[in-house]
C-alpha cells in the first residue's frame, strides 16, 4: 500500500499529521506530502486508512499494490 497527497487539493490543515505523523511530512507552509515514497509499513494500514477518511479536502490516496 501506498499514499500519495494531491498538492493541488491539500489545505494544510494538518490532520493527517496529527493522525499518522510516520505517514506524512509538511512542508514550511503545513501543506502535507507523503513520506519518503509513500509506502505504508506493515501495521500502519488503518492510520493511513484513518488520515484519508480525516481530510477535509478528500487529498490523500490509497494506492493498492
Ligand atoms: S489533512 Fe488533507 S488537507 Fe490537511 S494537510 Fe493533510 S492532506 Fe492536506
């Protein structure tokens, strides 16, 4: 499994950070990007499942490998 940010919708509000702060990084502004390359450790599958169902932009995605 991986995540992925869509830039273009993220609005900082930080939620998934907060969430799964293994799973994100932020940049100087709080605008969210996945981690190194996005892939979700083993066991980490429901904090990333809980920061996609927690934005309020619908950004982040699950890509299922
Ligand atoms: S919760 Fe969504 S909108 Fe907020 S920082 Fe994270 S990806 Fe961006």
């Amino acid at each position: 499994m991986r995540i992925h940010v869509d830039s273009e919708k993220c609005q900082g509000h930080n939620r998934c950070k907060a969430l799964a702060p293994d799973l994100f990084e932020l940049d100087d502004f709080g605008y969210a990007s996945a981690a190194a390359d996005g892939s979700v450790a083993p066991g980490m599958e429901e904090k990333a499942r809980l920061a996609v169902n927690n934005c309020p932009e619908f950004a982040i995605e699950i890509v299922e490998e």
